[in-house]
C-alpha cells in the first residue's frame, strides 16, 4: 500500500490504496488514484469495475475498510458526504441524477444548500447555472421528472456547480443518452474544464473520453490497470478486449 | 337536516383535526428519517401529562425500588396554562433531541421492520415511564385547564360550537399552513424533501442527513406536545393508550398521503374525522348498540382499500430497503450503550479465559444444557405437587397460555418474515369460538376448544389477505387497523355481555386443568417443531428471507403466505380458547392491540426465529410478572420491568434482531465475521445479495435434518475452539 506521504501541491485528489467491500465480497482492491489540479481525467472500464464504487468512496457514500482520501491537500477519509460536498469537491450521482419530484428551480437551490445563508452567493451561483443551460430560465417551474434523460443529466451537473466547487465527479455520464446529447454534455464538461474546473468522469463511452480528456485512467475487477494517454490505452489490447467482449484474461 | 349536518361538522372536524395533527407529526419525522414512528402516541401522551401536571400543580413525584437503590423525589410546579406551554414545547424539544441522539440514530440503516418494532419499543418506554412518573389514572382536563373555554362561541341550526373545539380546528388550519409553507419556501424544508426522495443525492448537495434527522425528531416532538396538549382537553380524559389508537388513525391518514404528503395527510384526517361522525350520527339514529367499534371498522375499510388499490401516489417513494425482513443485519453497534456491553468483546474475553479444545468443556456444556433442559421439563411435569404456595396456580396456567401466544409470533414474524400487531385479535377469535360451541351449541368440552381454533380459519385468511399486497410499514398499518377493528367491535360484544364459559366438574380441579393445558402446549410445540423441518418450514423462511428468489424456486407465496398466517392464527387462537376456560369468561385485556404490541416486543427479546424463544419469553415476560401481581397489591405495582423490558427490547435490536435466543450464535458469528470484516458492510443492495443467498440455502437443504442437533453440534464445537 502506498503511503499518503508524496502529496504534491499540483494534486487536488489523492486516493491511497482503497479498499472497499460489501459483506463479504470485496469491490475495491488497493486502488490508488490521483488528480493533478486544472486536469480531465476519464475513468474507464467494464461493468462492475468499481469505477463508481470508486467515486462513492471518495464522497464516503460507501465507507471505505482501509486507504486514505486527501482533497486539497487534507484528509477527508472520514468526513460525512455534506462535508466533503462543503469542501468543494461536487459529485454528480450517476443514472438520473436530479430529483424528479422538484422543480428545476429547487433542484437548482437545494444545489445552493451549501449556500443558504449567503443570500448574494446563492443568487450568483443560480445565474451561473441558468446562464450555462438558458432553456432552464423558461422551465424553471417544471418538474424534474418531466425532463429527458439529457436534460436531467444537464440539470444535475448545473446544480453541482452552484457552488463554485473546485472539482466535479461525474458517474455515468452517457447512462442512457443518445451520443450526440454525451457529446454536447462532454463539451460542456471540456468548458467548465477550461474555466478551472477540475473534471474526473465515469464513462462508458471509451473512444470519446479518449478524445476529450487529458488523461484516462482504466479500471477492471476493482483495481486500476491503465493511467496515461488514451491513444497509448489503444495500444494495450490486453485490456480493451475485456471491454468489448466483456471477459477478463 | 340541518341540525344532523351541522352536527357532524362539530364532531367530525374536531376529530379529523386531530387526526390530521397526529398525522402530521408523523408524516414530518417520516419524511426526514423514513422511520415510522410508532412511538407517536406515546411522546405524545407523555407530554399532555406533563403540561397539565404543571398546569394543575400536581405533585409529581418518582420513587424508584430497585435493589438497593431508592430514589425518592418529587417537585410541585404550578404554572397557568399559556405560562405552561413553552416549558412544555422545550421539554418535548428535548425529548425528541433525546430520543433521536440516544435511541433512533444507531438504526439509521436498520430494516423497516426492525424501525417499527424499535418505536413500538419506544412507545412501551414512554407509556411505562409515563406512568411512573404521572401514575396510572387517566388524566383528566378540568373546564379550568382546557386548551380555550368550552362555553359556546356560535349555535349554528341548534348545534353549539364551542371555543375549545373551533380553537382546535384552527390550531390545526395555522399549523399545517406553517408547515406547508416551510416545506415550500425555506432551505431546510427544501432539503428535508429531497432527502425523502434521494437521501444519497441529497448528501452529495451538502445536506447532513443527521443534522435534518434531529431537526424533524425536535419539531415532530414538538408538534405531538401540540397535539396531545389539545387531544387531552378535547377528550377531557385520555391515557397512553387512548392516544396510542388515535395515533393509528393518524396513521391511517399519513397512509393515504404516502407518508410523506402533507395536505393529502391532513385531507385524510379530516376525511376520516366526518367519516366517522358520519357514520356514528347515522347508526346512532337506529341502534346505539350497533354504534360500538364502527368507526375503527370504517378507518380498518378505508386503509385496506387504499393500501389494496396502490395508487401511484404511496408506492411511488417506497424503495426496496423498506420490505425487507427481520433477520439480516441489526440496527448497529453505534447504540451507546451496546460500546460498554459489546457482546463480541465479551465473549473474545471468555474465549480467553476458558481453556480452549478441552473435552471436558463440551461435556460441561453439553451437560449444563441438557441439565436446563431435563429440569424445566421436570420442574412442568410435577409442578402441581411441589410445595409452592396457592397464588403459583394461576400463574402457571397463564405462562403455558402465553407460551403458545409467543409461538404464534415466532411462526409468523420469526419464519415467515410477516408482521402482524393482529394477534390479539386471535384470543378473542378463539373466545368467542368457544362461546359459542359451549352456550349456544352446547358442544361438550374438549370440542368448543376446536370451535375456536377452526374459527381462527376464515379470520387467519381475512387478516392474511393483505399481506399478500403488503409489506413492512403498511402491513402494519393494515393489521395494526385490523386489531383496532376486533379490539372496538369484536370484543365488547363476547365480553361485555357477560358471555361465560364453565368447565365441566372433571376439569375443575387445578391440577387436571393445569394437565390438560400442559398436554395441548406440548402437542402444538411438537407439531410446530415439526414443520420446522419440512418442506413447509423451509418455504416460509424462502419467504422471508427473499420472495423474489423463492418464487424462482416455485414457490408460490400466496399459499404459503397464507398457511403461515392460518397456523399462526390457529395456535394464538388456541391459546384464546385456553385463556376463556381459565379465566371464565372472555377478558377484554388480552385481545387488545396493546396486548399484542407488548408481546410482539417480548417475542422478539426472547428470539423470535427460534422454538426456544417461547420459552424464554412466557419465563420472563409471563410467569414472573404474574407471580409478582400476585404477590403484591395492584395499587404498588411498579414500572420498573416494564421500562427495562422496553429499554432491553431496543438494545436487543440494535445488538441481534434475533433475540436472546440465537445470541450465542450472533456473538460467534460477529467474532468470526470480524477477523476479517470491520463491520463497514452496511450497503443495502449486498443485504439483498445475503438474504438471496440465504433464501437458496433453505431451498437446498433437502435432508430433513433435525435442525436442533445441528445447531448444538456447531454450537459446542466453536464453544470447544474447534477450527471452524
């Protein structure tokens, strides 16, 4: 296991040897990534990898039972969701993300929550928000659960952003999209990236992950088996079968 | 016309406000936490006593004999009522601060049925320190120390208004109108409704779950204050119980709105307040006879057919985690108490210091074992001709009847992973049976005894038809408004009339009665044993631990949902038959729902999946107390064993859901499970994985093993140290 000792300032996240199990079956083996600040980092592979397991580890959904998680260069192993989420470190759940039975509008203050007293701030970050997807001014009053799936996956991501975090986990970006609506959303990831947005997202979608972030990382059977470039990912043959045939060795 | 029309809006809107108040409380705490918070008529009783004791100035005073310690203290506050109010709103602010710090937090990941039996739990407590503190008489609200003046305010058509009750219905109006704009325009109500949608996504957005969960315990608290304070004055008279029917018409309206939709909540209180009157003035009108228990039988109609029709509406926010059953994981070792008395650190102590692989260790054990065994049933088989004093008998004829009212829990909550607060219901069913084979058909003895039992068929099928749709919460629901239901209609009409059983000469004397009741005890506990190990056992524990798998497996749930609830109803009917011969005449206090609550509760601290649990619990929970009435006059009776029976039954929950019966298995399995498990297991979808797992388990032992041997041959090995 590697020791949390080597934490450069440029690192925004840094996880150390997570372990994590459900009962008796073990999910997350020894798995070590870190984040430099300002990067888009892909996390790519099969179906129960524990590539989101891996993120709710990280926001403490699911308790970990060994490793340690530093976030800006301090130890938030133990901290309950809403403090990790209050240290500026935004996770988008992954399927349909937003709260169906509010209204753009709530969905987008519950996003402020953080924000409640601050009234200046709270209005800031909604103005944002609307200002990145203008068609939510008009359907502000509309309920989640009536928008589609792109829409709601939109809605959620603008909801993280409220408050100004420093950086955004997304799961399962393209669960159930058409492609050109995960194209639309990776752009829009790609902006807020460029305005200094730290992005780590869960896709399965691996040829355009490649193609829009900086770094891929690629996990199978709960332990991380690629960091680097995605065109050298391309190369290693190896472990992209088990993504298109789903089987391991 | 009018007059009738007029008349059932005074008494319908003033009970449906009350409805409506103890449903909101209800639905607040439900929302935040998803815990159904059975102990609601209990806060809420408790907190009336304690305004109008402070109102009345009544000497409040506690005097605790426990052991060697005695606590003797008292204070004597007199306050006017306004001055009164926010003392008591502080003191239910603290209460529900207590409550959810001390009792609620450690089961925050508990299965729902484990909730619901938690807060039944906590409802004993309350009543039981209640009447510690503010002693057993009813409380009464003089026209001095009503809520507002109960002379009239307005006469509409000759029906008098009064300020009291137009005051309530206010209250009510201005409070849900508060609530509703709370949920709608402030942060934390925000917050509150997305943690009753999606309490993961709702963390993720910085809400602290906790911090809400406390929140919606110290308001919900306060809001039952509000509502017993105003139930109390409107009822003049009122006792824990009374509130605790009440709270289940509040739930019964919480129900219609999902448990989580305030003005349909409120609506349905209303709805079920007119409902009621409507059905009173109507009835009355011909026969006030007739009258007795039709309300409880219309809020029994309108919850079966709301819960039977799923709308859209209830089932939308109810997710998986809520149906399952009562084995699987405990509440948690976060209790702060279960800390100091870690029953695993415990016996990692004991392992240490008894010597391990000895031989003569398994003897002991096996010895001390068949020791306890050999002496109890010794101790039943000669029991008349010890020299015990006269007082023992009836006592002991009681412990064999609620041996048998404990095994009908056991078969049904235990094996079958069904709730039911309806077993009551089944000892009048029984009563009434033998009432009637014996008087009106004139069946000689043994054979009314059979009437009651075969009566329990029809009945067992009647209750068990919800259960085919229903699960959890709402089954609970369904049979907690079913027992109401026999409680208000059945029972007064066997009882009260003075319906009388006789025994004949041969049976008069106690020790042939005390022989026959032994022998049917025995008999039932045999057959119940027995199908344990076949086939039909082993599908009931397929249903519980996973409907899903066992209907892969061809089982099919109705029927066998069905055969569990007509056994369990025939041995709880069984037991009513026994008690009308005992005690003469069908009596009212055994067929009640709080009867069937406090040994639901006791069933579960003794073990509610094993056949020795019984035992346990007709032991501790029946013989001793009944000795104990005997031995000391009933104006002395302490709470004392009542409260520890409560405070026991929590913190058996939160340590092992299987009760004191399997604990020495838990405490093994713990200590094994921990060697390599740190107990970070919590994770909802791998307890379905488990139980999956399980239910596949019971389906494949297809050798009919004795179940029993089993156990103690695994037992005595891990006690041994043998590896395992």
């Amino acid at each position: 296991m590697t020791m949390a000792t080597d934490i450069g300032a440029e690192t925004i996240l840094a996880a150390r040897g997570l372990d994590l199990r459900y009962g008796r079956v073990q999910i997350l083996f020894d798995v070590s990534i870190d984040v430099r600040r300002g990067e888009f980092v892909a996390l790519l592979g099969t179906n129960g990898a524990g590539k989101s397991t891996f993120l709710k580890a990280v926001s403490n959904l699911s308790p970990i039972s060994s490793g340690r998680v530093h976030f800006e260069g301090d130890d938030i192993t133990l901290l309950p969701p809403d403090v990790i989420a209050a240290r500026g470190l935004a996770h988008v759940p992954g399927g349909r993300g937003s709260l169906p039975d509010l209204t753009v509008e709530e969905n987008l203050r519950l996003g402020g929550h953080l924000l409640r007293s601050q009234k200046g701030r709270l209005a800031e970050g909604m103005a944002r928000a609307f200002d990145l997807f203008p068609w939510m001014v008009t359907r502000r009053r509309q309920l989640a659960g009536t928008l589609s799936g792109g829409e709601q996956q939109m809605l959620a991501i603008a909801r993280a952003l409220v408050t100004e975090p420093s950086m955004l986990m997304v799961d399962e970006l393209s669960l159930g999209l058409a492609p050109i609506i995960v194209e639309e959303l990776m752009g829009v990831l790609k902006t807020l990236n460029g305005q200094g947005i730290t992005v780590l997202v869960v896709e399965q979608h691996a040829t355009l992950a490649m193609e829009v972030a900086e770094r891929v990382l690629f996990m199978e059977k709960g332990q991380v088996r690629f960091s680097g470039d995605g065109r050298d990912l391309l190369g290693r043959e190896d472990l992209l079968r088990s993504v298109f045939l789903g089987a391991g060795h | 016309m009018i007059h009738t029309t007029f008349s059932i809006l005074s008494g319908g809107l003033v009970a449906g406000a009350v409805y409506a108040l103890l449903a909101m409380g209800l639905v607040l705490i439900y929302k935040a936490t998803r815990i159904p918070n059975f102990a609601y008529g209990g806060m809420a009783s408790f907190l009336a006593f304690f305004h109008y004791n402070l109102v009345t100035g009544r000497r409040v005073s506690l005097n605790l004999d426990l052991l060697y310690l005695h606590i003797h203290g008292g204070v004597t506050v007199h306050l006017s009522f306004w001055a009164a109010l926010p003392v008591t709103l502080a003191a239910a602010a603290l209460l529900g601060w207590f409550i959810e710090r001390l009792i609620i937090r450690p089961f925050a990941k508990a299965s729902m049925v484990t909730l619901i039996i938690v807060t039944l739990g906590l409802n004993l407590l309350l009543t039981a320190v209640a009447e510690q503190v503010f002693g057993t008489k009813d409380l009464v609200v003089s026209n001095a120390h009503a809520i507002f003046s109960r002379s009239p305010v307005l006469s509409l058509g000759g029906v008098n208004f009064t300020y009291e009750r137009l005051g309530v219905v206010a209250i009510v109006v201005v409070l849900s109108a508060g609530v509703w704009a709370f949920f709608r325009f402030t942060a934390t109500g925000l917050a509150i409704r997305a943690v009753a949608t999606d309490r993961d996504v709702a963390s993720l957005l910085g809400v602290s779950v906790r911090q809400l969960s406390v929140v919606s315990w110290v308001t919900g608290s306060m809001v039952a204050a509000v509502a017993g304070v105003a139930l109390a004055s409107i009822v003049i008279s009122s006792n824990p119980g009374l509130l605790f029917v009440l709270s289940i018409k509040g739930f019964a309206a919480a129900i219609v709105g999902g448990m989580v939709s305030f003005p349909i909540a409120v609506a349905a209180g209303f709805g079920i307040g007119i409902g009621e009157e409507l059905v009173r003035q109507t009835i009355v009108q011909h026969d006030t006879k007739l009258y007795t228990g039709a309300p409880e039988v219309l809020t029994l109609g309108a919850v079966i057919v709301v819960l039977a029709l799923r709308p859209r509406w209830i089932f939308k926010g109810i997710r998986d985690d809520e149906d399952t059953g009562i084995t699987g994981r405990g509440g948690g070792s976060e209790l702060f108490l279960v800390r100091w008395i870690d029953p695993v650190e415990a016996y990692r102590l004991l392992r240490a210091a008894i010597p391990t692989t000895s031989p003569g260790l398994r003897r002991t054990t096996r010895g001390i074992r068949i020791g306890v065994v050999a002496g109890l049933a010794l101790f039943a088989v000669t029991f008349p001709f010890l020299p015990l004093p006269a007082f023992w008998t009836l006592p002991a004829n009681l412990t064999l009847i609620y041996l048998l009212v404990v095994l009908s829990f056991v078969v049904l909550v235990g094996w079958l992973g069904q709730i039911s607060v309806a077993q009551g219901a089944f000892l009048a069913v029984g009563g009434a049976g033998v009432a009637v084979c014996a008087n009106t058909l004139h069946l000689p003895f043994p054979l009314p005894i059979l009437g009651g039992v075969l009566l329990s068929i029809p009945v067992s099928i009647l209750i068990g038809l919800p259960a085919l749709r229903l699960r959890g919460l709402h089954l609970v629901v369904a049979t907690l408004a079913f027992g109401l239901a026999a409680e208000r209609a059945l029972l007064p009409r066997f009882s009260e009339g003075g319906v009388r059983v006789v025994l004949p000469t041969y049976m008069r004397s106690d020790r042939a009665l005390y022989y026959f009741f032994l022998a049917v005890t025995v008999v039932a506990f045999v057959l119940a044993g027995r199908m344990k190990a076949t086939r039909v056992g082993r599908s009931f524990f397929a249903i519980r631990d996973s409907e899903t798998v066992a209907s892969a497996y061809g089982i099919r749930p109705v029927r066998v949902k069905l055969t569990g609830f007509v056994v369990s109803g025939a041995i709880a009917s069984l037991a009513g038959s026994m008690l009308t011969y005992q005690l003469g005449a069908l009596n009212a206090g055994y067929g009640s729902v709080a009867f069937s609550i406090e040994w639901l509760a006791y069933s579960v601290v003794a073990g509610i999946t094993s056949i020795a649990g019984p035992i346990i619990g007709a032991l501790f929970f029946g013989l001793y107390p009944e000795l104990a009435k005997s031995t000391v006059s009933a104006s002395n009776i302490s709470h004392i064993q009542e409260i520890f029976a409560a405070v026991l039954l929590i913190v058996i929950m939160a340590v092992n859901p299987e009760g004191l019966a399997s604990m020495s298995r838990f405490v093994r399995s713990r200590a094994s499970a921990h060697e390599d498990d740190d107990g970070a297991s919590d994770a909802e979808d791998l307890a379905a994985i488990e139980a999956a797992a399980t239910a596949e388990r019971h389906l494949e032992e297809l050798p009919l093993e004795a179940d029993a041997d089993g156990d103690i041959d695994a037992e005595e090995a891990a006690l041994s140290g043998a590896p395992s």
